[in-house]
C-alpha cells in the first residue's frame, strides 16, 4: 500500500518470524557484535540463575526494523522508540505488528506515527514502542 | 552496587566502523532479512542507493565495533549477567551505506534507581557521524541492572 494513503487505523502488513534458534541466536552475536554470553552459552546463562539463554533484545528490534522497511523506504523513518517488556525465551516466535496511530506535521512534513509491537506465539508482548515515518 | 550519581556525563568511549557490504550480508543473514535491497548491490542502486544500505538498528551495532564494548559496565561494578535492555531509541538523520566509516561517540547522560535499589537504569547517548563528522544517526539507550541473584553473589565471593 502507497503510505500516502496512510490514515489512522491503517496496518501494516504483520512479520511473523519462525522458532528463535541457538544457531540465530549464535549468527546475531557475531553479526551484531553483542557478545553479551548470557545470549549463547548456557553456562553462563545458568550461573546468572536462569533456567535458558534468551534472545537479544536488539534481534527483535531488528525484526521491527524489517516489518518498517518492508512497507515503506528506511530513509522515510525519522525516529523511533521501543520498550522491551519482557525477554524472548530462545524458540519464541515472534510477530511484529504496526498501527497508524496518528498523522502529524511538524517542520513542514507530514508524518505517520507508528505504534508497533511483538508478541511471541506464547502471547507475551515483548516489545512496545512507536516509529515516526515522513509520509511525503 | 548502587551506580553512583558521579558516573554521569562519563564518556565511555566508542568505535569507528568502515561498513562493509560482507558486514551488512551477515547482519541481513543473521536477522532473516531476504529484502534484495540489503544484500544485492544491483537491487540497491535500482532503488536509488549508491550501494547497500545500512539498516535501522545496525547502528546500535557500531558502538560495539572496540577490543571491549562493555568495560565500560565492568568500570562500573556491574556484572554483564545482571543486565537486561531496556529501551531503544534511534533518531536517523541520514541514510549510510556499505563504504561508509561510520563513528561513534557514547556518554551516560543518566543513573537512576527504582524498588530500593533492587533495579538500576543506566541510560547512554550515542553519536554516530559519518566519514565528514556529520551526524547520522543519535542511539539512546537504557540498560537494567539487576540486583545479582543470591547463587551468583555467593559465587562472586
């Protein structure tokens, strides 16, 4: 859909991503450069008193960041915020979703507020936060 | 240990990236990115990129680009294992591209404390300018540090 026509109540179309795995969780490490352990060795993970690793919240950021860019052109995002509101255990699932939730104007530019958010298949909402998109 | 207000405004450092297009194939691959756009050179300059793009949140990845991103939490007293994300913000003001030596600038801008102590918010700024200074991209971000868990404080003993 052209984003000139986006309008309150407008969604974009939803990312839904299969089972994190330890081997993502492995390839993100490295490609991300957060070799934060507690993501990719058990050992660690369970010397902090956890029961698993879980998942960077910088992955699902990027999964948020691939449902943006795959509706409209990154160099229409001007900002954009989350809140990660709970840890995505390895094998969750997540989906990204995003909603129109305002249309602004600031500094002579028509903007689009975003509210996205992701859920895993458990139902846990592990991200919350907003994207403002120029619209023209 | 509670982060002391004095930590605010401490630099804590940064890196200097030279993005390359194998750097952005891995983070594409690693994220489940298919999208042409950020993997095929061809199908970036048909969109009007003179070469592969930078994606959103890669640029939290540029402050990570030192011998130790996280000294600077050790500096602290924090047990990495004890910190979780909390939030991210990026705030873009242009686009960089594979070729690009992208650099970073980081600073607490603030500490705060909430449930006696038991949870600590470290919040950081970031800078990232490109090859001629200009600002690309700003990150802030907010760190959780948890109170250690009783097995772990026994062990750090």
């Amino acid at each position: 859909m052209n984003i000139a026509a986006y309008e309150v109540g407008t969604q974009l179309p939803s990312l839904e991503i299969p089972p994190i795995s330890r081997t993502t969780l492995a390839l993100f490490a490295g490609a991300s450069g957060d070799h934060n352990p507690i993501h990719i060795d058990l050992d660690v993970a369970k010397s902090a008193g956890l029961e698993d690793v879980f998942a960077h919240g910088m992955l699902s950021m990027a999964y948020l960041g691939r449902l943006l860019t795959s509706a409209f052109p990154q160099h229409r995002l001007r900002s954009w915020k989350v809140r990660f509101t709970a840890i995505t255990p390895v094998h969750a699932a997540p989906t990204c979703t995003g909603t129109v939730s305002a249309i602004d104007e600031a500094d002579g530019e028509r903007l689009a507020i975003i509210d996205v958010r992701v859920t895993t298949d458990s139902g846990v909402e592990t991200l919350l936060g907003q994207a403002v998109i120029a619209l023209d | 240990m509670p982060l002391d207000q004095s930590v605010i405004a401490t630099d804590t450092g940064g890196g200097t990236m030279l993005i390359t297009r194998s750097l952005l194939r891995r983070f594409a691959a690693a994220t489940g990115q298919h999208d042409p756009v950020y993997i095929d050179v061809d199908a970036a300059r048909a969109a009007g990129h003179p070469d592969l793009p930078v994606p959103p949140t890669f640029f939290f990845s540029v402050d990570l680009e030192s011998a130790d991103p996280a000294v600077y939490l050790a500096d602290l007293g924090v047990d990495l294992r004890t910190v979780l994300h909390g939030e991210q913000e990026f705030i873009h003001h242009r686009m960089a591209h594979a070729g690009d030596e992208l650099s970073t600038t980081s600073r607490i801008v603030d500490v705060s404390s909430k449930k006696g102590g038991l949870l600590e918010f470290l919040r950081r700024e970031t800078a990232v300018r490109g090859q001629d200074g200009a600002i690309v991209c700003v990150t802030r971000t907010v760190l959780v540090v948890r109170s250690p868990p009783a097995a772990a404080r026994q062990e750090a003993r």
